[in-house]
C-alpha cells in the first residue's frame, strides 16, 4: 500500500525515474544532481523530524522544509532567499508528481503551500523543475507533436510570433541551433538547442517531410504550426494555443504570470544564471532592451545580484 511506502523508498524510486528523463535528454545531468541532493535534504528533514513514511508527511512538515533557513556559500545561517523556496517547493512537487505516476502516493502536501510571487515584470519564467515538467507533458501528446516542436523553440530562447515561421530549412542539428527569423520586437539570431530539442525537432522533421505532398518545396512547411495559411497574428495564435496546452496539463494555468512567454523567459534566465550577464540574456532572446529583458527573466535590477538569482537551492539546510 501507499500508506506503507517509506520516504526512502520513495526518494530511491523517483530518482530512478529522473535517470530515465536525463537517458531522454530531458534532464540535465547538472539538474538531476541537484534535485537528487535536494530531495536526500527533505528526505533527512522529514526522518529527524518523526516523518519516515509518506502517511508521515503533511503540508506543515513540507512548508517548514520549504522555508527552512540554509547555510550560505559563506558558511553563514541565514534565511532562504525566495528563489530557493520557489526551487524547493517546485522540486517537491515534481516528486510528488512523479511518486503518483509511480503509484506510491496519491497525495502532494506541498499543493496549498503559497509563497510570494516571484516576477518583476507581468510575466514569470518557468524553473528548472516546471520545465522538465512541460518537457514530459509535450511527449504524452501525438507524436511527433507539433506541441513538443513549439516547446522546443521556446525553450531554445523564441517567442510565440516567431516559433510559428519556423522550417526545417532554419535547422542546424548538426551545429544544435535553430535560426529565429526575428519579430517587431526581436533580433535575428542564432538560439542554441539542447539534446530534447535536436531529437524533437530531427523527429518533427522527418514526420514533416513524410507528410509532405511529392513535390510540395520543404523548406517552407512550418514545424510548430500546421500548414494552413494564415495570417502572422493567426499563427502566433496557434503557438500560443499549444504552449498554454502544456502550460495548463502541468497544472500551472491558474497562475496568472504563467504565460507562453514564461516558456522562452526560461532560455534568458538560463543564460542569465549561467553567465551573469544581463547583456547575454538580451542577446540571446534577441531584445534591444535590457531593461526589458531583466523584467522578462524576473531579474530585479535593484535589489537582486547575479549570484542571487543563480543561488537556486545551493545552501545546506540548517
């Protein structure tokens, strides 16, 4: 039963499970190092703390790990930064996610768990644990999915008005990038693609061409839109539509900040954190405006350092 499975059991079980996302590409090896150690944190908090089992675990015992303070790079105790909390909070709940696909639980203490929002701007970027989320989602639908295609050049750093131009003849796996025609609002540029994004859209490809009519010229047929015609509005429309699809089957509809765009906010924070340069981020999103980009990427100007943004769960639980 459930009810008997210990925490340890669980933890074991859910990381065999992420193996199986970083053999698909869909989890970094870097990540999966880091929510496995995050989830070993929980599993020591909820065990010195009489939780050794998954009845043991209630929505209390998982807001006190959430908010619990770390230990700084310094060494320092101090409280957790919101960016650490929003981590934590997101990596449980990917656990409890997948612990239900496995049929461990049929529970998530951490679902009525609110915390401050995070954005700066109207819009938020997904995180690390809700990509890998949205990654998932787009593989359950038909494939080669039109919506795992959408995804994949959001993530690689395009917008809802440039994803639905895109063609096979934009494609270079072999260099992993995809070439973004630009908008009103953005740059032409080069975004790189990671290992999901090279096997989604090489299979996007090939189910493209298949589907071609002979003769008909390939390099004009679109990937994350179907072939009808349309106006530009029309297609972003229909990129929009497949992204909120995703968005809503992870469960992330009801947040207001959770839009299209928060998909592609990822790819700028992740350059943002990987290189802590806000001109890095700008270039790769292909907006003019750094000030812009900040907002997009939820990075506060003011009050919010590179090395805090990147901070993600790096401290050690007290």
């Amino acid at each position: 039963m459930a009810g008997e499975v210990a925490l340890t059991a669980m933890v074991s079980q859910v990381l065999t499970a992420w193996q199986d996302l970083v053999a698909r590409g869909e989890m970094s090896e870097q990540t999966f190092s880091r929510f496995g150690q995050l989830l070993h944190r929980f599993e020591a908090f909820a065990t010195v703390r009489g939780a050794p089992l998954l009845t043991d675990l209630d929505a209390a015992l998982a807001a006190q790990f959430v908010d619990a303070h770390g230990r700084t790079r310094h060494g320092h105790i101090a409280p957790a930064s919101l960016s650490t909390r929003h981590l934590r909070r997101s990596v449980l709940r990917m656990c409890f996610t997948t612990a239900r696909r496995l049929g461990l639980t049929g529970t998530d203490p951490t679902r009525d768990i609110d915390l401050p929002a995070r954005t700066v701007g109207e819009t938020r970027p997904l995180d690390e644990a809700e990509t890998i989320e949205l990654r998932l989602a787009a593989e359950f639908t038909d494939r080669p999915t039109r919506h795992a295609a959408a995804a994949a050049l959001a993530l690689a750093g395009g917008f809802s008005g440039e994803i639905g131009h895109i063609t096979p003849a934009d494609l270079d796996l072999t260099a992993a990038r995809v070439w973004m025609h630009g908008s009103a609002r953005t740059r032409p540029r080069w975004c790189p693609l990671d290992a999901w994004g090279i096997q989604v859209l090489a299979a996007r490809t090939h189910h493209v061409r298949a589907a071609a009519a002979l003769g008909q010229d390939v390099g004009r047929l679109r990937l994350a839109v179907s072939s009808r015609n349309g106006t530009d509005e029309q297609i972003q429309a229909r990129v929009c539509v497949a992204l909120r699809d995703l968005i809503n089957r992870i469960g992330l509809g009801a947040d207001p900040a959770v839009r299209p765009a928060s998909v592609t906010a990822y790819a700028g924070w992740e350059t943002f954190t990987r290189t802590g340069r806000i001109e890095a981020a700008a270039h790769h999103l292909g907006m003019a405006s750094l000030d812009s980009a900040a907002a997009l990427i939820g990075h506060d100007w003011q009050h919010t350092t590179a090395q805090d943004t990147a901070q993600n769960g790096d401290d050690r639980d007290a």
